[in-house]
C-alpha cells in the first residue's frame, strides 16, 4: 500500500502537458478485446497488451484511430465492428443521432423511452463537463439451460439485474462501480456446467435462501497519466478480473477461470517496454464454518519487450501466500521473489515463467508459455522427479487464412507435470475459492484445444471450439482414503517423507475428456445480446473403465443499456 501511494503522488507531480484522456477500464468481456486481436493479427495494428490483456478506454480508442488509419485494409464486416466500437466506447463519436440517454438525456421522454429498442448506444443517464463524466447502464440476463443427455427433464433459470457506474475524474482518474443481483431456480448441477463461475460465488453456494441467489460486485480506482512520449503510468486499486500470460486457450499463470481479485496494481509502458505489478487477495475454498475461512495473496511482477513488427518476449514471477497480511517484501516492484520467498523462510509458493508471442507474420501467430513451479532450475537430466513441477504451452492463431475474411482459426496446447499449482501448505496452492486459477485441467494433465471463430455481420458471430483432455488422477479406495498420490491433486502437494521421488505424467487413475461447445451470438439491436449455446460433454475413465457422457442447451439473454 505504501509503494501505490508513493507511486501516485509522483505521478501526479510528473504529469506535464497532458492531454485529456479516459482513464476508465473496458470490460474484459467486451467483444471489442477479440476484434482488436483480429486486426492485430492481421497487421492492422501492432500488439496489444496480450499478457496484460484490460485496457483503458483511452488505450482502446488509440487502436481504433489505427485501424481506421488502415481503412482501406479492412473487409465490409470489418469496417461496421470498428464503426460499431467507435460508437460504443469513444465519446466523441456520440452525436443525439446515434445515442439516447434515458435519464435527462436530450429530447422529450417519450422519444427517449422509445429509443430503448432501437440501435443507438444507450446510457440510463450520462453527465460531462470538462475533463470529467459519470455514466450509468442498466445490466440484465435471463437465461434458461436445459439438459439433454442424459435426462431432458433437468433446467436451471437465471433471472438477474443490476447497473454500472463508470466515467474519469480531470482526464486522470478513472473509476467504475458494478452491482448485479438474480435469483437462480432449477438444478444446481446443470446451473454450474453452464455457468462456471457460479462454484465460486459466495451468496450462490452460501444456501441460506428459500430459493437460490447470487451477487457481484466489482469496481476500481484508477490513476493514468503520460509523463512523456510513448510512456504510460499508471496505478489502481480495485476488484475486476486479471489476466495474465499469453494463451488462446486458457492461461498457465493466471486466467479468467477462478474469481475475480480485489488488488492493487500498477502499470508501465515505456517504449518497447511493458511492465505491471500487481498484488491481489483471494479466499480459500467455500465451507460452511467461517472459522476455516482464511485469505491468500498473490503477488507478481510481469515485464515484457515488444519488438515492433516481430515479437513479444517476457518473464514474470509470481508468489502465492497465506497466514499473515499484506507483505511489505512482496509489495515491491522491483526485485527477484524467489530470493525474497527464502529471506522470509521459504513459506510460500513461488513461480516464474517466459512467455513468447510472434508479430512477424501477417495473418499468422505464434506463442508458447514456459512456466516453472518452485523449483525453478530443477533436476532436468530425469523429468519424472516429482520436484520438476513443470508446464508449458504452445499455440497458433491464423485470421483470414486463404483470403477468407472475419475467420480466425485457433489452437492451443497445453502439457502440465504432477504438482503444478500444489503446496506443501494447501492453503497455498495456486487457487482462489477453490478453483484453480491457472488452466484449468491442473497438474498432471494436457490439453489440446482449438476454435473457429466466424462474423457474418458485426451483429452475428460463431463461435466452435473442440477440446481434449488427458488426466491423471489420486488413486483412493472405496472409502475414500488416499491410495496413491499421484500429483493430481491442486490441493495435495508433494510430501518429500510420503509420497514417491518420481511421479510420472499420467500416472494414476486416467480420465481422458471431450468437450465440444457451439454458440451463436446475436445482438439484433444494440445493447441487446442473444447467446444461444449448445454443449457435448464425454469423459472415459481408463482405470475403472467407465464411460459417461451428457450435452445441455441454454438460451441467454444480455442486457446493457
């Protein structure tokens, strides 16, 4: 807290000449992120913050003048998302013919009560005077999952609603405040495999209601200045969702698997130079009994070389701790955890991994994770020793392959040794809630996953991925006990007195898994979003040879006006 607060004054005396900008962050859910992605990897625009993936609304609005710049490079349904995000997220592109405020906007009522079906970017209500504004949107969804193999007769029902706060104070700080409550109805199974995030949302697994619930809520504080050419400062503290490392399929470091995070952070571009640093708190699996509830920190330091045109190359290190507060050793930015981990005992969990990305080729990328867990040089010369806790991650993206526009093609690999993610204190293996907040396949397991991802218009999008797992599962009898530990087990870390020197990959209790998911995304008229989803599911389990399999459909509806 100390170094944050030292941070933001300097900042604030460096900042000269500045120009206005919004300070406020875009959503990480906005579609706007993969359209940017699209037109990088088409050399529309160079790289984007991959490896530190939210970004400002002025940092958005840079890389669409850039690609308009590029117009003439852009397809027909290119050319209408960048008029559609323009519209949305750059306030200047905002004229009384293409957005209504519904609250004081301009015009009578009624007319304005009218425009909530039409398709001008909406605000409830929206305040600017000079370098400061306040917006607010009303958020709803409705949504309804049914499944159909192997019993059609099990649904769940999601009816929520809420708002959005958001805006920059003086062209600096930017700030957002989101709320959102719903009632939830049905089978809690079916619930969860539609919507993942449920397992980690307290009042949703709390049970206290007569019929089930859930509440979010996130918001922030952001400073953002530019002290000089090419150089970005910036420092929030807050709660929203953090990213962290490059992947099309989900990250080895940190991904939007687990929940989101209260932190503080701090940012630096500076040229071919991007750096943050963040520390972030999360909690321990649910239980009913708050006495066994206890906080975690995760603490990481992330810089990254982008080379105009040819690549991206970084290194990072993370720390995960618990049983004491904020600790001031892991707060600052500027040093090399692991030796700190050890000048404060060798408590905690650390990590540190490269991360590669190409730039060079047009309509074609690359890039690869190397991520090592603890023990960072390791025994390499016998990979199976059970310290070598080890993973890595390769993929491929190509957008408009063979002159077909508004296709991208992704693929992903992901391969991780037994007792990644794990600790000799469970309390500190790499989770929040109880879900692992890397890949989520955890130790001893790999992936291969891929994507189709097509436009039929900026208001239609397909989206296909196909995945398979291998997974080595604990060996335990039929009661229950520990038969054999394998390093499948995030929350069962390596015991050098117990458990085998050697823990071969996929050892254990195998269950090999297919997913395969279809949605088409519809937003009919602006602010109005139809996802219609249809899932297939089969696992096999080698060791007790059993084989299961089930699918489920949901419709939802998303509401942001």
């Amino acid at each position: 807290m100390i170094k944050s607060i030292l941070i933001f004054f300097v900042s604030m005396f460096c900042a000269v000449n500045i120009c206005f900008s919004q300070a406020d962050n875009i959503p990480l859910d906005n579609g706007v992120y993969q359209f940017l992605k699209n037109m990088s990897v088409k050399h529309v625009i160079g790289s984007i913050n991959d490896q530190d993936p939210v970004l400002s609304r002025m940092q958005v609005e840079e890389y669409l003048d850039e690609i308009e710049d590029n117009y003439d490079e852009l397809s027909y349904v290119e050319r209408r998302l960048l008029k559609k995000y323009q519209v949305e997220l750059i306030f200047y592109e905002q004229t009384e013919k293409n957005t209504t405020v519904l609250i004081d906007g301009d015009g009578k009522f009624s007319e304005r009560a009218g425009d909530i079906f039409s398709d001008k970017q909406k605000y409830l209500y929206r305040y600017e005077r000079g370098k400061s504004n306040l917006s607010f949107d009303l958020l709803g969804r409705a949504e309804y999952i049914n499944t159909i193999k192997p019993n059609t007769k099990l649904n769940g029902k999601i009816l929520e609603v809420g708002f959005r706060g958001y805006g920059t104070f003086f062209g600096h700080l930017g700030y957002s405040l989101m709320v959102r409550a719903a009632g939830v109805w049905g089978d809690r199974g079916v619930l969860t495999n539609a919507e993942s995030w449920l397992r980690y949302n307290y009042k949703y697994n709390e049970l206290t209601d007569e019929f089930g619930s859930y509440t979010i809520v996130n918001g922030y504080t952001r400073y953002q200045t530019e002290p000089g050419k090419n150089m970005l400062l910036a420092i929030e503290i807050g709660k929203e969702r953090i990213k962290t490392g490059y992947s099309y399929d989900q990250s080895l470091v940190i991904s939007d698997n687990g929940p989101e995070m209260d932190f503080i952070k701090f940012n630096y571009n500076w040229g071919i130079m991007r750096f943050n640093s963040y520390t972030a708190s999360t909690v321990g699996p649910f239980v009913q009994d708050r006495s066994k509830n206890y906080t975690k920190f995760i603490a990481a330091n992330q810089i990254v070389f982008s080379i105009p045109k040819v690549f991206d190359i970084g290194i990072g290190e993370q720390e995960v701790y618990s049983g004491r507060g904020l600790d001031i050793g892991y707060l600052t930015p500027f040093g090399f955890y692991k030796y700190l981990e050890q000048d404060l005992q060798d408590r905690d969990n650390g990590t540190f991994y490269l991360t590669f990305q190409t730039n060079f080729i047009k309509n074609l990328q690359f890039n690869g994770t190397a991520y090592l867990d603890e023990n960072f040089i390791g025994k390499l010369n016998d990979f199976s020793l059970a310290t070598n806790k080890v993973a890595f991650q390769v993929g491929a993206m190509t957008y408009a392959p063979f002159g077909l526009d508004n296709l991208s093609l992704q693929f992903a690999y992901t391969y991780i040794r037994p007792y990644v993610y794990s600790h000799i204190n469970p309390q500190n293996s790499i989770t929040g809630f109880g879900t692992i907040l890397g890949n989520e396949i955890g130790p001893n397991g790999d992936r291969i996953f891929t994507r189709l991802s097509y436009y039929f218009s900026e208001k239609i999008k397909f989206d296909l991925t196909y995945a398979h797992s291998r997974k080595g599962n604990n060996i335990y009898d039929a009661q229950g006990n520990l038969i054999k530990n394998v390093g499948g087990d995030v929350f069962l870390g390596y015991n050098i007195d117990t458990d085998n020197k050697y823990a071969p990959f996929l050892d254990g209790e195998q269950v090999n898994t297919d997913n395969i998911a279809a949605t088409l995304r519809i937003e009919p008229i602006r602010g109005f979003v139809f996802d219609i989803n249809y899932t297939y599911n089969y696992s096999n389990n080698l060791y007790k040879k059993i084989k299961s399999d089930n699918s489920f459909a949901f419709m939802r509806l998303l509401l942001d006006y």
